[in-house]
C-alpha cells in the first residue's frame, strides 16, 4: 500500500530524527570511553591511553588529543568525566617524561622476564605469542608495577623521615646558637652595671683602709 504524500513526515522530521540518533550515539561512546578509563589500572599509562609499550611520542600525543576531544568534561554531561579526563592528563604526563616513561617499561619487561622464569620459556616459546600470555602479562605487570609503588611509597617515607630528623637537627642546633646570643646580649647589656659595681667595691676598700688605724709602737 504506497503511503499518500500528504502522510510523510517533514524533511526536517527526519533531520532532527537523525541528528537525535547520532547525538545517543555520540554520549554513548562517551560514556563507554570514561568507563574504559576508569576501569584501567592507574598504574598503567599505556593502559588508560589504551597504547601499546614501545609507541613512539607521536603516537602518545594523537591518542590524548583523541580521546581529550571525545572524554572532555565540556564535552559531555557525564559526571565522571573530570575523574576520567584527569587519570588521562596524568597517564600523557607520564609517557611523556623519559624518566617515568623509562620505570614504566622498565616493570613491563620485568614482568615478561617473570613469566618466562616462571614457566622455564625461552626467548622463542611459542607461548609468548598467545592470547593467554599477553592476559598472564597484563596480570604480573600489575603486581610488578605494585610492588615497584610499595618501594617508592617506602622511600618516601623514609626520606621524609630522615628530613625530619635532619630538620629537628638544625632546629637544635638554632635554639643552641640563639641561647648564646641571648646570653651574651644579657652580659653586655649589664656590662656598665658591673663595672659600677666593681669601682664601687673598690672605693669600699678605699675608705676601710684610711679607717684602720696605725699599729701601735
């Protein structure tokens, strides 16, 4: 049965209908990208970048303009998104200093390295080229990059620590110094004082003198 033109809904029916659908689209990747972010280990950089180890910068750099664009709290009305965007400003951060970058890597490959003891592999296992080891590896860098954040947490600790008593040290040893001045300016503030107090001793003795009499002859 044809439908009458007169029945058809407007060109602009269908527009708004369209632009709707696209606009549900949009949030809903959204959405699905802050979730992504949000349940990726913090650890982990390449991992809330969703980059694989060994990208060059360039890459680092396409990937948070990206997903920037996409998660960007004026962008979208999902409460969670600042929480998102700030994990990726700081795993983009990270990637992006040599140091931090290099620590990062660093565990990553210590991680390998212990599966591969662990399983007795060697460098051309099969094993290594499965699904089930790049899951296994995902795991233990975890538990590596855990370990590695106990250890600086630790040093920290200790570091602030020795700061303190350092500190505590210094502190002492400016009360010590201050004492002294204070016990100098109170000796010379009554420096006239004793002086007077001295000559008139001395006249004292003076006068006791001329008192006594001659010895008898």
């Amino acid at each position: 049965m044809a439908i009458d033109p007169k029945d058809a809904p407007p060109p602009e029916a269908d527009a708004d209908s369209l632009a709707a659908l696209d606009k549900e689209a949009s949030e809903f990747t959204k959405d699905a990208e802050i979730e992504r972010i949000l349940s990726a280990f913090q650890l982990d950089a390449y991992a809330i970048l969703n980059l694989q180890p060994g990208v060059p910068e360039s890459s680092i750099k396409a990937a948070y303009r990206a997903i920037s664009l996409l998660i960007h709290p004026d962008k979208t009305s999902n409460p969670r998104a600042p929480t998102a965007f700030d994990r990726l400003k700081k795993a983009q951060t990270e990637l992006m200093d040599e140091k931090q970058r290099m620590h990062l890597d660093e565990c990553i490959a210590d991680a390998r390295m212990l599966l591969m003891r662990e399983h007795k592999w060697t460098v051309d296992a099969p094993e290594l080229r499965t699904q089930a080891f790049a899951k296994e590896w995902r795991e233990k860098t975890k538990y590596v990059l855990v370990e590695a954040e106990h250890r600086r947490r630790k040093q920290v600790k200790a570091q602030m620590a020795e700061e303190g008593r350092q500190q505590m040290k210094e502190d002492e040893e400016l009360e010590k110094r201050k004492r002294k001045r204070d016990l100098e300016t109170a000796w010379e503030a009554t420096r006239e004082e004793r002086i007077e107090s001295w000559r008139d001793f001395q006249k004292g003795g003076e006068r006791k003198k001329k008192k006594k009499g001659k010895p008898l002859g």
